[in-house]
C-alpha cells in the first residue's frame, strides 16, 4: 500500500513542475527560472483555452447535428411521392458527357472502361471532359501515330 502511494506521488510530482532552487542561484539565474516557470503558466493556459474552445465546439456540433437529424426524421415521415411507371428511369454518369445507362449493371461497367478513367483524368488535371466519339478519335490517333 505504501509502495503505491509512493507511487501516486511521484507521479503527480511528473505532472507539475517543480519550483526551482533559489537560494544558491545567482539573479541572472533566478529571472531566468522564473521566466521559464512564466511560459509554462502560459502554455499551460494556452492548452486550457484551445480545450474550452475544443469543448465549445464540438458541443455546438452535436446540438446541429441533432437538429438536423429530428428535422430530417419529421420530414421523412411524409410519404414519398409515387414514382411514375410510365418514366423512363436513365442513369447518367456525372463525369462522361452524353452517357446514360438503362441499368445499374451497366452503369457500374462504365466505371471500368478506357472511357470513363480518360475523362477522370481530364478532370482532375483540371480540362473539360470529352464525348465518347471524340474519345474514339483520340484513341485511333494514338494507335495510328504512337
């Protein structure tokens, strides 16, 4: 038990500083320690303001998202408005112009193509995405002249 209140102590101790010496200090010394001792203070208040702002922050963040989540629930509650049979469902991709897909299969097949990775490219490096028959031009090209 002894051992282990030893134990607690010492790392408490770990956890602060320890107030220097300053009997067998010169002044030059003591201002140092002391100035030292100063910037822990305020980093040590720093640390406090940046966890309150933390705290503050992430509180404001739940009380949003739990409005946001009862006012999508209330809203969910009404229903759906019926899909017409008679509409044709086409899925586009986003990112290919002039594509569209009957079916999710084919969709997710488009995802794969030459096509599809070309444009993804242009996109990222920041140019205009190109038709499926330009694509095909651009591709003859480059066999015909590589």
């Amino acid at each position: 038990a002894k051992e282990e209140e030893e134990e607690e102590e010492e790392e408490e101790e770990e956890g602060e500083e320890e107030e220097p010496d300053y009997s067998n200090m010169t002044t030059k010394d003591r201002k140092k320690a002391q100035r030292k001792s100063k910037k822990a203070a305020r980093r040590e208040k720093e640390k406090a303001a940046e966890l309150a702002a933390k705290v503050e922050a992430e509180k404001k963040r739940i009380a949003e998202r739990a409005s946001r989540l009862s006012s999508s629930q209330s809203s969910s509650q009404t229903p759906p408005p019926p899909a017409s049979a008679s509409a044709p469902t086409e899925i586009k991709c986003n990112t290919c112009p002039g594509s569209s897909f009957k079916s999710r299969n084919e969709h997710r097949a488009h995802f794969k193509t030459d096509w599809h990775r070309y444009n993804l490219k242009l996109k990222q490096g920041g140019s205009e995405c190109v038709c499926e028959r330009e694509f095909v031009e651009i591709d003859n090209d480059a066999l015909f002249f590589s």
